[in-house]
C-alpha cells in the first residue's frame, strides 16, 4: 500500500517537472539541460545524471540550479545510488529554502530512508519537511508515511496522532483512506472492547465511501475478519458475502473464501457455507480443511449419508491431517444421529486418547450406551465429563444426567450436589427448572433445608411461569420458617397466596404469614392474615394458633380494648399457657391502668410462676403490688413489695418497691423500717433521679418523725438544691423550714420560707 502511494507522488513529481522545466529551459536557453532533460524524461537516468553533473560543474550558480539538483537527486535515485541522490535532495532541501523543489527533495530524501529500512531518521526527515509548511499533496504524503515509520519502529501512541491528522486535515487526499485503514490495524490490536470498537469505526468508513475498489475489498475484508475475531459470525459471514460479490477480482476474495466459508457454518447458515465448500479449488493445502468442513456443513443439515461419506474420504486421503480425529469423531456423531449406536461406539472407542476431542468422545460414547440401556458405562461417561471437561458446551447436560442416576440410586447428596450445579452454572438451560426442583427435593430428603431453600428459591425467581413453581413456593416457605429466615419466607408465603389464590395451601399460608408480619412488625398487615384464617373452615389446632396470634397483633397495634379480652379470655384456657411474659405483663399494666385490679392480679400471678425468670418474677410481684394497694389490701402489697426487693437485681422495681415498703412502714408509724427502705432506694444504681429524690424526701420524714430535726432538714434541703420537682421541692422547702425551727435555727427556717415563695409562689403547700 505504501509503495503505491510512493508511486503515485512519483508521477505526481513528474507531471509537476514537466510542466515547469519547459520554462526554464526557455528562460535559461541551455542546450545541455535541454539534453539532460530529455534523457531524463527517456528514462535514461545515468546518462541523464552525467549531463546534469556537467552543468553544475560549468555553471553551479545557474539561476535554476535548485532544479537541476533536485533532477540530478531523481536520476541518482533511479540508478540505485542512494548516497548521491540523498546529497542531491538535502542540498535542494538546505540551500535554496524558496526553491518549489524544497519540499518535494525533502520528501524524496525521506523515502530514500524508509526505502533503507531507517525509520527513525525518516520520521525525522518527514517532520523536518513538515515543518517547512509543503503543499497539501507533500504535507499529506509525509503525514501518512511518517505514521508508517512509525508503525515500522512499533511506535504505536505516536502513529496514532500521525495518521488521524491525515483522517482530520487532508480528507480529499489520496492517503485518506489508507490512514484510516492504519488506524483501524492499530486499534484492532489487543483485547481492549473500545480500542476495537474504535478500528470497527474506521473500516466502516473506509467501505461506506471508499476512494477506490481497491480500498473498498480490503475494508470489507478487515471487516469480515474484524467480526470474526469477535465472535460475530453472522455479520462477519455477511461482509465476506459482500466482498465476494461486489470484488469477486480483488485478491482479498480468493484468500478469504475458506474464512468466509467458516463464517457461514459459525453463524449457523450451513447452506451457504457448503455452497462455498463446493466450488473450493480442489487439492491443495487447504484440501483437508475445506473436505471436513463440508462435511461439517452436510451434518449439521441432516445429510448424514453425505456426511459420513466425506468424513470416510477424508480419513482415508488425508490421515495424517490435523482434521482427522476430528472427523472420525464427526463420523461417529452422524452414526449415532442416524441411530446406529453400536457402529458410533466402534468409532468413538477408537479416539478415547485423543486429548482435543476427549470431551466429545466421552458424550457420544455417554449418550450411545444410554441409548442402549448401558447404564452403568453411560454413568462413567457422564462422570468423566463433569469430572474433566466441567466448562464444556456438554457439562450441563452430562450433570444432569448423571444427577438424574444418582436420585434413582438414592445417593441424594450427590444427586443434589449434581443438580444444583446445572441450576447455579446454567441457569438458563432448559432443564435448570427441573434441576432446581430436583436439587430441593434431594436436598431435603437429605436433611439441609437451608440449601432445599436456595435450590427452590433459585426456581421461583428465575422461572417464574414454570409449573413447579407453586410447590417450590410452599416447600421453600416451610423450609425458611423451619430455619428461622422469616423475610424470606414470608415472602414466598406472600407470593404463593398472590399468584396462587386457589392453592391448597392457602390456609396454612395466610396463618404463617401473619405469624411473621407480626414478628416484622407490621400489625395491620398481620391482622388482615389471621382473620383469613380464623374466617375459614380449617383445622382446630390452626384456629387456636390464629386467635392467640391475632391478640398478640391487636395489642400491638394499640387496639387494647379487643386485644386485652382475647388474652383474659386465653388465661383459663390452656392456651393461656403460651402467652409471654412481656404480654402478660402488658396486660397487668394495662387492666391497672383501667382500674381493673383482679384482672390485674389474675395476669400478674401468671408472672411469679417458679419457671419464670427472676426478672419475669420480680416484674410480677411488683405488678401484684401495685394492684394489691390500688384495691386497698395493704398486707397483700407489702407483701408483694418485699418479694420484689428479696428478689433483688439492678431493676427499677426494686427502687420502686423499696420507695412503696417505705411509704408503707411510715404509715404503719415505723420510722427506723422506713429509714432503711428508703436509703435502699437512694443508693441503688437503677434509681432514676425523681426515685432518689423520693427517697431523699422519704429519709427526711422518717428523721422527722423520728424528731432528728437537723437531719430531716438537711435531707429536705438536698432535694431542694439538688432536684427540680414542681411538687416534690416546694414541700421539701416547706417541710425543711418546720424542721428548721424546730431544731431553733429560725434564720434558716426563713431563708427556706424566703426560697420558697420566691421559687414556687403559687404552690406554697401547708405545712405541720
């Protein structure tokens, strides 16, 4: 190609000479450059020199000089004498700088360098010329071979920059096009996706306005082979087809037919590929090849007479060929399509050491004793490949298979193992679905609901139209709440009653799936489930689950009134006996609230049951407390009280009962008792702050009622100081100033009247 575009600027040049040295030589009326010329233009270039030589030795200041150098530089390069020629160009080049020859010399001495296979000192000669500022037929001659120095120096970054100034700058040259099919050679290089998307765009280019027929084959055949090399087989098959018919005389043509035949058969149009095997030249290198792919071809549409045939000829004219396993085994695969499975076995049995073709000879020979009922030898073939050949096009369906055996054997391990290979490596095949339900069912007959779980989950979301679906959804829900993996499963269970309204399991799926709304949180939706089932006609043992999970949600979502009744109701029952602590609990509280006080006591009892834990426990008998002396029975409370503070720990019941039995034992006139009950109170590290100022307070009466004035005084002024109750502190205040004057300290006892009707005048309580 470079050649071509030298040649051309050559002519170019000549046309160029012969129409401005008519003038000179007029001008200069010297016969002798007359003479020189003319030879030159003869072609007769040593002669030519010779007489050029003569003139500048007689007359070197010529007023055309510039000329006769350049042309004496044009005869030596025509002679093969490079040095002269290059002394010639580099003078015209140098020395006359306003010659119009300059930039063609320096050109010319450029191409004598790539002529030389020195591409580094021609870069630089071209660059140099470039610089001069040529016209644009030089400047984009020089452009573009630059960038094939370049090229030849493996100068790649920088050949890139070359050659799109030609793509940029000089459209209507010449060169235009041949730097575009450069560049696409270039960004072809390598495996990077966009690089090569890239030389895609540039050989389109090329084919959708080429410049010549000639350019046009070859973009088209860098297109096809482009395709190629990608996997596109189809496209590439379709740019071979367009060369073919639009350049059937360019050489791209001939040399790609056994290409484009390969394209055919890889993009799967076999018909065209075998019109093409059919008028392929007969012998030659390719002979082997192109009889083998028309056997391909012939197998592949169902002629499996023909094929056979040329598979047989092939074997026996080229023995030796690379394609000569490979036709025996294609020979054997067109036995077995023809259901002659003992005949495919004889000829497979003769390639098992045959490491390419290994994975094919281990199917056929899998699939023909299959064929024959030979389990146990289709078995180790199907072992074999998935042992071997695991990312085979034939992995997928030889695991199955040997899945499919495993299951009948009962060895569900490795059965589920195989199975889910298939679905988890092809998920797209088609018997991933089967695989995946399969997988499952093995799975959990082995015992591992957890991957029975994946294996059914894998089916429900990838083929959802499949048949299997729905009993994967329910397997798979049952096995999720058995591991405790409530989204999930209320997912599916969600999904089966959605998709499935009709199913048989749909009573079952409404009360699971309320059981883990209500363990997500999401009441309303939950109720909604449950009621479902309580409305149906189904098991009794379901409708007791499904009205105790029902009050469960109803109190949850503050719909205490109903919620409260169920669960009373449920404490005679026995299925009292499922509620938990925290419920019954809840429900004290809230009977107390409602001054429900045997309710009350009813669903506290349940709570300091001996198979509690001491928390439920102590949390129960300070319930009881509280509804004990909300009703009045004062024995029962303190009673109640003290097992709380028996039971101990660091609970804010302790504090509260402590501060209760300290009330009490005050009321009872038992000051010293009350004492340690409220200094438990104070020191204990559950106390809140409105406890320990309670407890303060509490000190300070049980000093007073004891007469320790001093005492009661200072405990009444701490809470004062050191706490901010709006009804705690002014009766602290009030009782701090008794105590005060009591003990004869009168100016306390008025600067604690003084704070009080300044801090809190409007509740100044009475004091004793």
């Amino acid at each position: 190609m470079s050649a071509v575009a030298r040649l051309l600027l050559s002519l170019f040049v000549l046309v160029a000479l012969a129409a401005s040295l008519p003038a000179q030589q007029a001008q200069e009326g010297a016969e002798r450059v007359v003479l020189a010329d003319g030879l030159f233009a003869r072609e007769m270039f040593t002669l030519a020199a010779q007489e050029y030589e003569a003139v500048l030795r007689e007359e070197p200041d010529l007023p055309a000089a510039d000329a006769v150098h350049f042309r004496l530089g044009e005869s030596y390069r025509r002679s093969n004498r490079i040095l002269d020629a290059d002394k010639q160009f580099s003078i015209v080049f140098n020395d006359y700088p306003k010659s119009e020859f300059r930039h063609r010399a320096g050109f010319r001495r450029a191409g004598l360098f790539m002529d030389a296979g020195h591409h580094d000192a021609a870069v630089d000669l071209y660059r140099a010329v470039l610089k001069a500022g040529p016209p644009d037929d030089v400047a984009a001659a020089c452009w573009y071979l630059q960038g094939e120095a370049l090229l030849a120096l493996d100068r790649l970054d920088e050949a890139v920059p070359v050659f799109e100034r030609v793509d940029k700058e000089f459209a209507a040259s010449e060169f235009h096009g041949y730097a575009l099919l450069k560049l696409g050679h270039i960004f072809s290089r390598g495996t990077d996706q966009k690089r090569n998307e890239r030389a895609l765009d540039y050989f389109r280019r090329v084919a959708d306005a080429p410049p010549n027929d000639r350019l046009a084959a070859e973009a088209w055949f860098q297109l096809a082979e482009w395709y190629f090399r990608a996997g596109a087989f189809d496209k590439s098959s379709d740019a071979y087809r367009h060369l073919a018919k639009h350049y059937p005389n360019d050489t791209r043509r001939a040399e790609s037919s056994l290409h484009a035949a390969w394209a055919a058969h890889n993009a799967a149009r076999y018909a065209d590929a075998l019109r093409l095997c059919e008028t392929a030249p007969a012998g030659g290198a390719a002979a082997a090849e192109w009889l083998y792919l028309k056997a391909n071809c012939q197998r592949q549409l169902l002629h499996h007479s023909d094929a056979a045939t040329n598979y047989r000829l092939l074997l026996a004219d080229h023995a030796s060929s690379r394609f000569a396993a490979a036709a025996r085994y294609e020979l054997a695969l067109a036995l077995y399509k023809d259901g002659d499975y003992k005949a495919a076995i004889g000829e497979a049995e003769k390639l098992t050491a045959n490491p390419e073709l290994q994975k094919d000879i281990y199917w056929l020979l899998a699939e023909s004793h299959a064929a024959l009922g030979q389990t146990d030898d289709a078995v180790q073939y199907y072992r074999l490949i998935v042992r071997d050949f695991p990312d085979s096009d034939v992995a997928c369906d030889a695991t199955y298979r040997l899945a499919y055996h495993l299951q009948t054997r009962s060895d569900f391990v490795q059965a589920a193992e195989q199975f889910s290979s298939v679905a988890t490596r092809w998920s797209t095949h088609t018997s991933a679905p089967r695989a995946l339900f399969a997988a499952g069912y093995c799975w959990s007959r082995a015992g591992s609901d957890e991957k029975a779980v994946a294996a059914w989950s894998s089916l429900v979301q990838k083929h959802p139209t499949d048949p299997l679906v729905e009993e994967s959804i329910f397997q798979k829900a049952m096995s999720e709440v058995r591991l405790k993996r409530d989204s999930d499963a209320l997912t599916s269970l969600r999904e089966l009653r959605r998709r499935f309204p009709s199913s048989s399991f749909t009573v079952d799926a409404a009360y699971w799936e309320g059981r883990l709304l209500q363990q997500a949180e999401r009441y309303a939706d939950a109720e909604a489930s449950l009621r479902i089932v309580l409305e149906a006609n189904t098991r009794p043992d379901l409708q007791r689950e499904a009205q105790l999970a029902l009050a469960y949600v109803l109190q949850a979502q503050n719909k205490d009134v109903e919620a409260a009744d169920r669960f009373q109701t449920l404490l005679g029952t026995p299925a009292g006996d499922g509620l938990s602590e925290a419920l019954l609990q809840w429900l004290a509280q809230y009977q107390l609230e409602h001054k429900a006080y045997e309710p009350a006591v009813q669903a506290a009892q349940r709570l300091v049951s001996a198979d509690r834990a001491k928390k439920w426990q102590q949390a129960g008998w300070y319930l009881l407390g509280q509804a004990h002396t909300a009703a009045g029975k004062s024995p029962a409370a303190v009673a109640a009280y003290e097992m709380v503070v028996k039971v101990g720990g660091d609970t804010p019941e302790v504090v509260e009962a402590a501060l209760a039995l300290g009330d009490a034992a005050l009321a009872a006139d038992e000051p010293e008792r009350a004492r340690g009950f409220y200094e438990k109170a104070a020191n204990h590290p559950a106390g809140s702050l409105s406890a320990r100022a309670r407890a303060y307070a509490g000190q300070g009466r049980a000093a007073q009622s004891r007469g320790e004035f001093d005492t009661a005084a200072r405990y009444f002024m701490s809470v004062a100081i050191l706490y901010n109750d709006p009804i705690l502190v002014p009766d602290c205040l009030a009782q701090a100033a008794v105590c005060l004057t009591a003990a004869g300290k009168t100016d306390a006892a008025n600067k604690a009247l003084s704070e009080l009707k300044t801090r809190y005048p409007d509740a100044i309580p009475e004091v004793q």
